[in-house]
C-alpha cells in the first residue's frame, strides 16, 4: 500500500514544475521570433533551418501553456480543498496517480472511461 500525498507536496512540486516552465518560455523568446527573409544575409537552406527551429519553439510554448494552465487550475483547486478529488466521479484520486501528476483531473476508473 502506498503512503498518503500529503496536499503540500504536491503544491510544492506544481511551483516547482510552474517557476521551471516559466523559466523555459523566457529562455526560447529568441528562438520563436519571426524569421527575416532576407536573401542577402541568410541562405535559403540557412533560413529553412531557422523556420523549422522557430516552429518547434512555437510548438513547444504552446505544450508548455497548456501545462501551465492545467498547473495554475491543480492550484485552484489545492486552495480549494479539491486538489486529488475526481472532478466526474467526487472520488479520490489515488496518491500514485497524483505522485505521477499533481495536476491529473481524474481517477483511473474515470479516466479510463469504466
């Protein structure tokens, strides 16, 4: 049997993975500017490289949105008294499930659809 997750470790662990996304995103403004076009400066292969780099990065800061929205909404819900509670069935969630995703919405059976 697995020991309880405590509501203040997971929170700590959601700051954690918050602050770290967050630093991630400043950390690639560069990378997800708009590429210049310019002929004389950069060649076509040299401006094709930097187009998928810059669409990588704009893939990437969208994933990490999301995270970050599914994050700030666990954190509602910790100071919410609803941090580890299934939001379909009222449920807990359990503590391996949590320990795997502090900011999961639902039980496995819930998840799974049974």
């Amino acid at each position: 049997m697995t020991a309880p997750v405590r509501v203040s470790d997971l929170v700590a662990r959601i700051e954690a993975e918050i602050a770290e996304l967050q630093a991630a995103e400043k950390a690639t403004v560069e990378d997800r500017r708009a590429v210049e076009l310019d002929q004389q400066s950069v060649g076509r292969l040299s401006r094709m490289d930097a187009l998928q780099v810059q669409a990588m990065a704009l893939e990437q800061s969208r994933r990490r949105s999301q995270r970050l929205t599914a994050l700030k909404a666990a954190l509602r819900r910790a100071g919410e008294g609803e941090l580890g509670i299934c939001q379909e069935c009222g449920d807990d969630i359990a503590a391996g499930r949590l320990a795997l995703d502090p900011a999961t919405l639902r039980c496995v059976s819930c998840a799974r659809g049974v």
